[in-house]
C-alpha cells in the first residue's frame, strides 16, 4: 500500500467560487493514474467521511483520464472570506487526501 501523497505528481486544493472548493489530483504516469482509480477509494463515501461533510456536498468526482487528473469538488461550510473562513483561499485543504492508503 502506498498513500496517495506519493503516487500523485500533484496535490492541491482551491476555491471553485465563494462556496465551493476543489481538489485536484494529478498523476505523471498512466499506471499511476489506473491504480488509484481502480482501488475505488476516491468516492463520494469516502471523501465525505475524511472531510465530516455529508455525502450530499460533494457536487462532483470528474475523473479525467486523459489529462491524468481526478476532480473532487464540495460545497465549503462557510463561503470565502467571511467570519470564521480560516483558509479564504482554499488553498490547505488537500491535507486530508496526502494520507490515504492506496492498494
């Protein structure tokens, strides 16, 4: 098992807008890539759990196999910016994704 942290080129997170923040995975191999989508760990389940958002926040998982990319999207508890933001750009909350186990 490896974590996702060290299989993915990339890692981020970011604002999709006010309400929303997207993390993008990034791959720089095919087989990479293949492995982590077929390990079903990246689901709507799994994310919601790792994040304590309810299953219902989560707008998307797009997975991109030509670019190599996986796509999460999820609704934010409190929009950018305003009182109780503590990260207005989105850009730390990839944290939680560095330590998933990968089969």
């Amino acid at each position: 098992m490896d974590r996702l942290v060290d299989l993915a080129k990339v890692l981020r997170s970011k604002n999709s807008g006010p309400f929303e923040i997207t993390l993008d995975i990034l791959f720089d191999t095919i087989e990479k890539y293949n492995r982590v989508v077929k390990s079903e760990i990246i689901t709507i389940e799994n994310i919601s759990e790792l994040y304590a958002l309810e299953p219902a926040d989560i707008t998307q998982i797009v997975f991109f196999k030509k670019a190599l990319g996986i796509k999460i999207t999820y609704n934010r508890k409190v929009s950018s910016g305003t009182f109780r933001d503590r990260d207005v750009y989105g850009a730390q909350q990839h944290a939680p994704l560095m330590g998933l186990l990968i089969p």
